[in-house]
C-alpha cells in the first residue's frame, strides 16, 4: 500500500499550561519536604489521594515518575540496578525503573525542574492494589528505605457484578486508614474538608471524561498519544481546584477544534482503539507513524483509568470504594468484553491494538482470548504490539513499524 503524505504534529494550546501546573505540583512537594512544612504522602496512581489530601497531606504518586522515567528512555538503563538486588525483570518496570532510580540518584525531575534533585521524601506511603501486587512491594521497599509507615488496602480481583459486599470491605478499609492518618499528621481527618475534595475529584473526572468522549467527533480533536500527555493533572492532582480549571480549559479549545473540524491527524481515514499500557519511549514515533498512515488512534483503556463517576462528595468513604473497583483493570473477562464492545460503537472504531506488555500482566487484556473473540463477534480487525511500558529492550520497533503497516493495509483492504 502506497502511504498517503502524513501531517504536522498539531499542538494543543493547553499544553503550555498543563507544563506550567506539573512544574507548580513538584516544586511545592519538594519545597515541603525540603522544608517539613508540610507531610508529603506517596500514594499508588488509583488509591485514595481524595482521603490524603483531606487529611492535610501533599500528594506524590510513584507511577507518574515511573512513567516519566519511560517517556525520558531512562528506564532501561536504570532497570538492571533494580534487577542486581533481586528485583524481576519480570515484574513492573515502573518499580524496577524507579528503584533504579532512587539507587543511582538518576531522575527526569531533576533535568526538567533545576533545583529539584529527584522525588520528595515522604511521611506516609499508601498503596492500593487495585492495579496489582507489585505496587505494595514497591513501597514497601521504600518504607524500609526510609523507615516510614507503609498503608494500604487489599482491594477484589477479577470483579464481575459490584456488590455490597465489595463495597462495604474497600470502605471499611479506607475509614481504617484514618487513625493512622492522623497520628502521622497529628490532627483529625476534617469530614467536610474530605467532602470538598472528593466534590473536586468528581468535577474533574466529569471534565476528564468529556475530554476524552469528545474523541467520538469525526474527525477526531484528539489522539491517545495526546491524552497521555494531557491526563497528567487527573493523575497528580485530582482533588484540586486548579485540576478541575485546567480541564475546562482543555475542554473549551477542543470543542472549537470540533467546531471548525479541525482533527488531530489531516485526512483522517481509520479510527482506532488502543488497548493496554503506553510504551512510553516510543509515544512519539507511533504518533508519527500512525499519522503519516492517516491513521488516529484516539481512545484507550488507559487514558479512561482515570474516569471515576461514582464519586460523591455527600458519600465519601463509599463512593471512593465504589469507584475504586469500578476500575476496568479489576474486572473479570465478561464485564472486560462488554465494556470493549460499548468502546468500539461509541468511538466507531475500524480495527482495535492491543499492547502486550511484558512486566505488566494485570494490564494486558490480550492473553486470555479477547482479541480474537472480538474479532469474531464484531469482525473487528486486531493487531497484537509485544513491548513493554519501561523496558524498550522488550520491543522490536521493525517488528512493530512492520506489523502496523500491514494492519493499516488490512483496513484498506476490508
């Protein structure tokens, strides 16, 4: 198949001040820590930042610098430190990257914010294993490293129908934490504080949504590459006010994308669906690539992980519990299909990639069948990337470019 001229790499306005807010939200922890002005917590990318912020506590999330360290192609060369004091290649490569990290005082933080030697130091480190084991393992290497208290919630796997049953153990869980919480802080958890910033987390995930539902326009405003970038805010700093601002920012210039039919990608002529984890290294050859394929890969499991509905700041300890096991990543292979299905209608999709990730198994929905049955039932092309989120030495970009090309010739095809 000939490839069609690809397009310019279109800049989202908003960029400028989402880089301006990430830079805001680090250089305060690090102040903090810095000072002990305030106590810093680290917490598990989809744990119970609304409770920690409540209770007084800035809030550092480990994966956001794991990522960070795959986005920068740090993590490889830092992954093997992890691996030389018994740490899997086989496990997360967020932990191992970030171990590595912590070992050799090698950080992007460092080189995207002068002044700020690596991550804050914390007074409380609090998992939720929603996502998998390996997120309390790694902190508690890092309670060990830095003797300080170790929380977390044992959250169900493999999740069909949510129950009250489920609901009632994640939040008795999550009021369980609060004396601990609190002798950490030495002050009472203030219930209409916590109240405020779940109203906040619940206004910015509406705002996250909308974002990444106003992909459905044809042309498409926006890719999957683009919102891993622009989900930073709703990641680190959902509790916020500045979080909920900053989306209605974004959500304003996408709306006049989609009015002047302004798409991500020229020409766009396939609309496809990315299922499991970035490969963070390569973000920007894929954008490329698909690009120059008239191609727009414009949604995700992923970029969706951060979309909580249930929250409701009149039921804080409930609903947090509730939209915690909501989480795709925790359910079981029918809920998992029926909500791929819902997927593919909603953002009209022509063919689905799934990527399967090598150290992170709970996230890779390819290897238990479902790309073939929604091939089958749906006669929905699908297209199998092997990489891996940190650890490039686990992707063949040939291989990839290679299989992409044939994907995108298929769909000619069809």
């Amino acid at each position: 198949m000939e490839k069609p001229k690809g397009s310019a790499f279109k800049k989202i306005q908003a960029t400028k001040q989402m880089k301006e807010l990430m830079e805001q939200h680090f250089r305060e922890m690090d102040e903090a820590a810095k000072t002990k002005s305030r106590k810093v917590a680290w917490c598990t990318s989809v744990g119970p930042a609304e409770l920690l912020r409540a209770a007084g506590f800035l809030v550092f999330f480990p994966e956001n610098h794991g990522a960070m360290l795959g986005a920068t192609r740090m993590a490889t060369d830092l992954i093997p430190t992890a691996n030389a004091i018994g740490y899997s290649p086989d496990i997360c490569s967020y932990l191992t990257a970030d171990v590595g990290s912590y070992i050799q005082g090698k950080s992007p933080l460092s080189k995207a914010y002068p002044g700020i030697e690596g991550p804050p130091r914390p007074d409380a480190l609090v998992f939720n294993t929603n996502q998998c084991r390996d997120v309390q393992d790694w902190f508690n290497y890092y309670g060990r490293e830095f003797n300080v208290p170790v929380i977390g919630v044992q959250t169900h796997r493999g999740i069909g129908n949510i129950t009250k049953a489920h609901i009632d153990s994640i939040s008795a869980q999550f009021k369980g934490l609060v004396p601990k919480l609190e002798e950490i802080t030495g002050k009472k958890l203030d219930m209409d504080e916590f109240k405020r910033v779940v109203g906040l987390s619940r206004q910015c995930t509406d705002l996250w949504k909308e974002v990444l539902e106003i992909a459905s326009a044809r042309p498409s405003p926006l890719t999957f590459f683009d919102g891993t970038i622009q989900m930073g805010p709703a990641v680190v700093m959902r509790g916020e006010q500045r979080a909920v601002d900053f989306y209605k920012l974004l959500l304003a210039e996408l709306k006049q994308r989609v009015a002047d039919g302004v798409g991500a990608i020229d020409n766009e002529r396939f609309r496809l669906y990315w299922e499991g984890m970035p490969i963070w290294g390569k973000l920007r050859d894929l954008s490329d690539q698909f690009s120059s394929l008239n191609t727009c890969v414009l949604a995700s499991t992923y970029c969706s992980s951060w979309v909580f509905p249930a929250l409701d700041p009149d039921d804080p300890f409930d609903s947090m519990a509730r939209a915690y096991i909501e989480l795709l990543i925790v359910r079981d292979e029918d809920y998992k299909e029926r909500y791929f299905e819902d997927q593919i209608r909603h953002y009209r999709i022509d063919g689905m990639i799934f990527h399967d990730a090598k150290t992170c198994p709970n996230n890779s929905n390819n290897r238990y069948g479902m790309p073939e049955r929604l091939s089958k039932n749906h006669s929905l092309p699908t297209l199998v990337i092997n990489g891996d989120l940190n650890d490039l030495r686990c992707y063949s970009e040939e291989q990839a470019r290679t299989n992409i090309e044939a994907f995108i010739e298929q769909l000619a095809e069809k």
